[in-house]
C-alpha cells in the first residue's frame, strides 16, 4: 500500500535511510519534519503488513513545471519485490495530475543498482553534476528525467 506519510512515521524513514546511506540521523529528522510541511514537497510512504518498507519525497517545481525526486528508499530486505515500482508509478501518476513535463531526480554516479532500475523505467540522463553530495565515498551525481505523457 502507498499512502502520504504522518509525522509518527518519521523514526522508520530515518531508519531506513541511516541503514542504506549511513545518513546522520539528526539530518534525516530534519529534513522529514521540514518537508513534511511544506505544501509543494510531498513524502509517500509504501507500507506492508503495517511495516514501513520504503519512501519517496518529491517537490513540484512550479517555476518549470517539474517534479523533483529527492529520496525513494526501498529498505533491505524488501528491494527487489516492487516496491520500488509501487512508489515510482504513485509519482508519475501525481506528476501527470499536475500535468507536469517531466520527473527528475540524482543518484550517486556509482549506485549501478538504482541507474539500472531507473533506466529499465525509461529515465534518460539529463546530466551530470561533480562534487554535488556532502557526504559518501562518490560525490559525483548523474541526473536522470523522464518525460511526463499524458
Ligand atoms: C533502487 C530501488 C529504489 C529499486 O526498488 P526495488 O523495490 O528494489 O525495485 P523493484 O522490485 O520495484 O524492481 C523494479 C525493476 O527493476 C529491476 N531491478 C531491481 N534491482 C535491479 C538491479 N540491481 N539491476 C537491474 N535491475 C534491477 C527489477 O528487475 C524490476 O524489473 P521488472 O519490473 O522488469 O521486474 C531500491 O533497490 C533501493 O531503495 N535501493 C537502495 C536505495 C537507492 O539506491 N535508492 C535510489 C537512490 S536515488
């Protein structure tokens, strides 16, 4: 099941991302509560079994007409079983509900994994970006969009 996160969600999400990325906590707590609130972010949580096994957070960018993927985390031991396809489709269907052109989002030019998953999604790459995140062994980040159809 896919539905909007509530704020007693926020442990299980800093859970799932400390687990995958090593995020400091503190951060995650952060940036959950900031966007949470902010009417343009929206965060989806996929829950099975009333686990919280994966999230997503996207902005809708008026200026351009976009959506912005920042985070979908799928948390180990659940990937590979569609969740990831389940909160990927949940934003293209919102993304063409705002009639926005295009979806895009930034992985770690090395996360072989996420580039292939997104690729066989039909994501091109739009891009690239040096020294784009703060924290991690590859700070190089590949940017990747994908058009929006009705
Ligand atoms: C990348 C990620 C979001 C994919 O979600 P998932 O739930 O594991 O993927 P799904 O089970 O929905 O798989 C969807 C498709 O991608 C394919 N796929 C999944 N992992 C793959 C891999 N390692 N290599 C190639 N294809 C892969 C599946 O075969 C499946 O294809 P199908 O629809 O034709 O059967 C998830 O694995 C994850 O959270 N990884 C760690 C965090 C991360 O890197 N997030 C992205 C950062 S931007």
């Amino acid at each position: 099941m896919i539905r909007e996160a509530r704020p007693e969600d926020m442990e299980a999400c800093v859970e799932i991302q400390h687990s995958l990325f090593g995020d400091d906590k503190e951060k995650c707590r952060y940036y959950f509560k900031k966007n949470i609130k902010d009417k343009d972010f929206t965060t989806l949580i996929a829950e099975s079994q009333g686990k919280i096994t994966g999230l997503t957070t996207f902005q809708y960018r008026r200026w351009n007409n976009i959506v912005y993927a920042y985070t979908l985390y799928v948390a180990k031991g659940f990937q590979g079983k569609g969740t990831g396809s389940d909160l990927l489709s949940e934003i293209l269907k919102r993304a063409r509900a705002l009639k926005a052109r295009k979806i895009f989002l930034d992985t770690i030019r090395t996360n072989k994994k996420a580039i292939d998953f997104y690729k066989k999604k039909g994501f091109k790459k739009a891009g690239s970006i040096s020294d784009y995140y703060k924290i991690g062994k590859c700070k190089d980040a590949l940017i990747l969009s994908l058009d929006v159809k009705g």
